[in-house]
C-alpha cells in the first residue's frame, strides 16, 4: 500500500507548500487513478481548493480542483516526471523548439519564411510520430464507443474505467454500470497519426510547387487547425471554456485564421532569396 502525506492549503497557491498547516495520513492502492484518489480524499473529507500531496519519495503534486470537485491542474515537482511515463505536457517542447530553430536559422540567415516553408511537412510528420507515443503511454485517448475498432485501456493515463469517465470527464455511462468497468474508446491518437501522415502526404508534395515561399506553413497550419478541431469531437475531454467547445478547438480555430492569413498574404510573389546557407551551404560572412 502506498502512503500519501496530504497538506491541506486555504490562500496558498504555486511553488512549494508553505511549513504550516494540517497534515493527514491517507492510504490509496498502488497506481491508483486520479478518479480513485479523488475518491478516497472525498471519503475523509479532505477536498479543498488546493491539496497537496506527498509521497514517500517526498515528491510533491498539487491538484487544483473546481466547485464539482474534478482535477483542473497539475504541478509536479518531482523531476523525475521527465522520465516518467506520464510525463508533462508538450507545450514546453514545442516553445523550446521553436525558438531554437528560429534562433539557429537567424544565426545562419535564412529568412523565417523559408524555415517555416521547410519545416513544414517535417512538423506534420512529427505531430503523427507523437501520437503514436500517446497510444503507446495509452492517453489522450477518446470518448466510449461501441464501433469495432474501438479499444480498452485499463491502464490508461488514467483508465477508461466508468467512473473516470464520469469523475474526471464529464462524460455520461449507462445508468447501473459498475465504475470499476473498463470501457471501450475511440483510439482518437490513431485517428490523429493517420489524419496527419495525410497532411504530411499533401505538404510533402507541394513542397517544389509553384507556390510562394511560406505558403506551404499557412497550408500547414490550416490542415493541422482543422485536423485538431474535428478529433476533439471525440476526445475524452473536459476543459470546455466557450459553451461546448475545448481549449484546443478554440486554439485550433486561432491556427486556421493565421494559416488563412499567411495563405492570402503569400498567395503571390516569389518571397525571399533563400540565403547563402540555403544555396551554397555555408554560412554567409
């Protein structure tokens, strides 16, 4: 049995938890889901607006949660996270990597349009690698389904048991089923790898087409926008913030109003030269 050291917090919010305050000892199973550990907080009483949790690596997580009690936000400070099976979220990657790519082709002066034109079939091609990781780590997945394809993960991040769908979804079950009961589910990462070999399919293409230099990422970023706004139909999801549509469909709807500006502002001329570096290989003087 694995043994959680809870700290409950009234006014603290971000970093480390502060010295005082009231702690409680609570047991969970061994790789309990986040609806499970829900669960046995709630049966001591001990939801609140800020909850810490300490394990006996002295590992720190704190979960935020909203008025209907479900996880909205989680910290972790262990850095063993990186190497996880979890892990974190992605949006730091892609930041890093963004200025690192832009950065280097400033350093070797090729003009932004023209890494943003290379990389662009590159960047479909990689978001369709990633989600094969998301199948394998078995999140990210979709909501219950009956069709034949559909599949079960009950060691899912987290499980695609009844009650996590309900608890940490939102998502409605037969009235009677058992919240242990592990459900099938749309393989929404599947959908996601094929959707975007797809894209990297038509970018890869176009890429010696007549096109200006840079309309190849507005295509890019109009494909993966609609890719991404259409699979969220069916994702296991609930960060609803514009009436029922998700985070990711509003960021999504952003990503094809750029990509349609970027299409209709490039649509002619011939662009930029390509630079030195591009043409020759070496970095001009």
């Amino acid at each position: 049995m694995r043994r959680l050291l809870l700290l409950l917090l009234v006014t603290a919010c971000g970093g480390t938890p502060p010295r005082d305050g009231t702690f409680a000892t609570v047991t969970v199973p061994p790789g309990a889901s986040f609806g499970q550990v829900l669960d046995t907080l709630d049966a001591h009483g001990l939801i609140g607006n800020r909850t810490w949790l300490k394990d006996e690596r002295d590992c720190v997580t704190a979960l935020t949660y909203d008025p209907d009690d479900r996880v909205t936000r989680v910290v972790t400070q262990d850095p063993g996270a990186l190497f996880s099976r979890g892990g974190l979220v992605w949006y730091g990657g892609f930041i890093g990597g963004a200025l690192a790519v832009i950065l280097n082709g400033w350093r070797l002066r090729v003009p932004l349009r023209w890494t943003m034109h290379l990389a662009a079939p590159a960047l479909a091609a990689a978001y369709a690698l990633g989600r094969v990781g998301c199948f394998l780590v078995n999140d990210d997945y979709g909501r219950p389904s009956s069709l034949p394809w559909a599949m079960k993960f009950p060691r899912g991040l987290p499980a695609t048991t009844a009650g996590n769908m309900q608890q940490l979804f939102g998502i409605p079950v037969p009235p009677g089923t058992d919240p242990g009961t592990v459900l099938a589910v749309h393989p929404t990462q599947l959908y996601e790898t094929a959707l975007m070999l797809g894209v990297f399919m038509v970018l890869w293409r176009r890429r010696t087409g007549e096109r200006p230099i840079g309309w190849l990422f507005g295509l890019y970023l109009v494909l993966a926008g609609l890719e991404r706004f259409l699979i969220e139909i069916l994702r296991a999801k609930d960060d609803r913030i514009l009436g029922p549509f998700t985070i990711a469909q509003v960021t999504s709807v952003l990503l094809i109003a750029i990509g349609a500006a970027l299409l209709s502002s490039w649509s002619k001329g011939a662009g930029p030269a390509p630079g030195a570096y591009l043409e020759t290989g070496k970095r001009a003087s």
